[in-house]
C-alpha cells in the first residue's frame, strides 16, 4: 500500500529542530512505524511559501519506503484566501496548485490519502484526491473551525467564511474521519459538519509513557530552589490565546495576594513585541518562565512539579496530560480539554476546573494539593494510546477505504472557471 499524507520540515534528516505540535510529532512516529513494521509506502508532500509566481514541486529525500517532497507555493495564495475581500470558491483560487498535486498523485498513484490535520493546504491535498478518485482518511488533529474563530482578528470575514466551509469539505469529501477523543467528535459533529457514525473513528494519539518517564532522573535543582519548599504549579503551553495563560496569570497573582506558598512555573515563549510588553512584564514577576525544553528538559519538569495545570480555551488533545500521567504528576483541566470524559468517566472529575473563576479555581486547587490521581484514569489513558494499537487502528482503517470502495464513493468534482481572472 501507498500512503500519501502531509509532512513536516522537522520531520526531515537535515532539520535541526525538533518537532513542535501533534501533528508532526504523530508524522514523525506514524511513518517510522510503517518504515519499521509494514511492508507499506509513506509518501510526504511538505509545503512551503514562496515569493516565485510559480507553484514548483520537487523531491527533496528518499529512503527505502518513503519518499518526501517539497509543493513551494506563493504566498499569495494564503491571502486570497485569508484576507478574501468576498467568498469565492477556493476551488477556484487554489485551482493551480491544486492541479499540479492531482497530476503529482496520478504520477505516484496513491492507494490512500492521509490528511494529518486540516488547513488550506491540506484542503489542496483533499481536492486533489477527489479529483483523482483515491480515498481519503482525515485524522482532526484539531477543529480548525474552531481555532479560527479565536483568532478571527488576523481574518477578513469573508477569508473565515471561505475556511470554515473547506472544512466542512473535509466531511463531505473524506471517507472516513479519525476524531482523537468522543469530545472532540461531538464538538465539532454539533459545531461544523454532522457525519453518519460509521464514516467517523476514535483513535488516540500515540504515547510512550514508559520511555517518557525513564527518560530522566528528575533533576529537580537544574529548574527550581532545592531550599523553598513551596507548592510547584507547571504548565507546558505554546503562547497563544488558546491556551489561556490569562487564567495563569490571574491565579498566581490571586495565590501571591493570599499568601499561598506556592510557586508557579511556565514552559512558554512570550514573543518579544511591544504589544505585549506589559503582558510580559507582569507575567514574568508572578511566574518563573523556561524559554523551551527538549523531551528530557519536560520530563524533567513534569517530575519536579506537584501539580500541572491547563487552561485551555479550546484544547483537543493536549500531550501535557499524558507527560503528566508518565510521570505520576497531577494535572487539572478545564472543561475544555478533550481528556474530560476521561477524567470524568474515571473518578477525577475534581481535576475538570473552570478557571472563569479564580477564587473558585484556586479553592480547588487548595483541595486537591498533594492528592493523587485517579489509577483508573491512569490505567484507561495509557492504554488508549498505545502505540501498536494507534498505528494498527489506522492500518486498519486505510484497508477498509481502499478495499470497499463502493461503500466509501468518491464525490465527482464540479468544473470550476478559468483562474485566469483571479490570480
């Protein structure tokens, strides 16, 4: 079997970064797996802006059972689409660059196409398999409607309006649809597009909690002061609104006026803008801020902290829980983080926090200090996100789409205009 999907520059042999987000990181351990235990192909088409007018496709690396290559696709495309100044098509906008990935798949003939994630340039992906019959699985690594409408600012409305329906495209065009959690499934069959059950899957992210917790000692001076005895506090979050670092701020300044003896600490990157500058200014006097941590830096962390805490706005699957189950540190969640039917489910509704309220919050936290969790949710946790289970789970799914294909039927593209008088 041939799998198509996106890849990620940090993914490569010659990237110098690590992989950031679940997306790339699930790419990374996915494809290692197929190389490793299959006898199947992983095929990678990585995108890149470009100032060239001209949509170029190369390939830039190739191993045995995989191959990667590189769409460079000028910037101009994301505008038209982002700052649109009225909805159009986007079948029509994308119209070039889509038709250079439907010759690229008739070239390597695909047996499956899988969409990690979703955006404008996976959406190229998904039309691109419509037009060529080759059916796609789609895995909501998160639900980009959603997160576009926290950052509906950096949008024109009708650029949102265009987004949100390539996302319902995504359900209309895909043969099957991988949800991480029953939460997230439910959210976004209420919120974007409604799918039969037996077109959608639920199929964690893979986890190595045993490799993640033994892969440090837990050196616990080289991040805090070995002589104050406080309550650590920790959270691992990118600096995005998303991730509600507003809530942190307001319950370690609310912990301070109290006299708690606590200690808050972030693993975070506040970016250096004059925007922010005040932001910045209180944040680093009420919490200790680590700039980032490679894999053995956030072992390090979870084991030093007494607790975790995430304050997600909206937040599908977050790895900081399982980091935190690999090393037996508590974490709380808010009621917006795909883990709750876990925690719910498994006796640890009191870690479920609605950090709206800080005085509430910070009570519960007080309750909880010290406390374990939940063996059960530990249990539950690690076991769903195994990764022999995950990567079979999915194999699984990619043979069902590509042997049945009468169940699963291609939707047949419409003729779209000329591009012509668009770019």
């Amino acid at each position: 079997m041939i799998i198509l999907s996106n890849g990620y520059p940090t993914n490569m042999p010659n990237s110098e970064e690590v992989s950031q987000g679940g997306p790339a990181n699930f790419a990374r351990l996915f494809s290692s797996h197929i190389v490793a235990a299959t006898p199947h192909k992983w095929i990678g088409v990585m995108f890149y802006g470009s100032k060239s007018k001209d949509v170029r496709l190369n390939k830039c690396f190739s191993f045995p059972q995989r191959d990667y290559f590189k769409l460079y696709l000028p910037k101009r495309y994301f505008r038209l689409i982002t700052r649109a100044e009225k909805f159009e098509d986007p079948s029509i906008i994308l119209r070039k660059p889509t038709k250079r990935l439907v010759s690229f798949i008739k070239k390597e003939k695909p047996d499956v196409v899988f969409l990690n994630g979703f955006g404008i340039l996976n959406w190229m992906l998904l039309k691109a398999a419509e037009e060529t019959g080759v059916p796609v699985v789609i895995q909501h690594a998160g639900i980009w409607t959603k997160e576009l409408r926290l950052h509906k600012h950096l949008y024109s409305r009708a650029g949102l309006k265009i987004m949100e329906q390539m996302e319902k495209d995504s359900t209309k065009l895909s043969s099957i649809e991988v949800f991480l959690n029953t939460w997230s499934r439910d959210y976004y069959q209420k919120h974007v597009a409604h799918n039969s059950e037996s077109k959608t899957s639920i199929i964690p992210l893979p986890f190595n909690f045993d490799f993640f917790a033994d892969i440090s000692k837990a050196q616990k001076k080289s991040i805090l002061n070995p002589a104050q005895k406080a309550f650590k506090i920790g959270t691992i979050a990118r600096w995005d609104r998303i991730k509600n670092h507003n809530a942190i701020l307001s319950l370690a300044k609310n912990a301070r006026k109290k006299g708690l003896a606590w200690q808050f600490y972030a693993v975070t990157q506040i970016p250096e803008v004059k925007q922010l500058k005040n932001k910045k200014r209180a944040y680093e006097k009420n919490i200790k801020v680590i700039r980032s941590l490679d894999r053995v830096g956030i072992s390090d962390f979870c084991h030093a902290m007494d607790m975790l805490i995430l304050p997600s706005l909206f937040d599908v699957s977050p790895t900081v829980v399982l980091e935190a189950i690999s090393t037996g540190t508590p974490v709380a969640v808010s009621p917006n983080v795909g883990y709750v039917d876990d925690f719910r489910k498994n006796g640890a509704e009191a870690w479920v926090i609605d950090f709206k309220n800080t005085k509430k919050a910070l009570n519960r936290i007080k309750k909880l200090a010290m406390s374990p969790m939940p063996k059960a949710l530990q249990k539950e946790i690690k076991s769903k996100h195994e990764h022999a289970r995950v990567f079979s789970a999915y194999l699984g799914l990619f043979d069902k789409v590509t042997s049945e294909k009468d169940i699963f039927p291609v939707i047949q593209p419409r003729a779209v205009p000329s591009l012509e008088s668009i770019i």
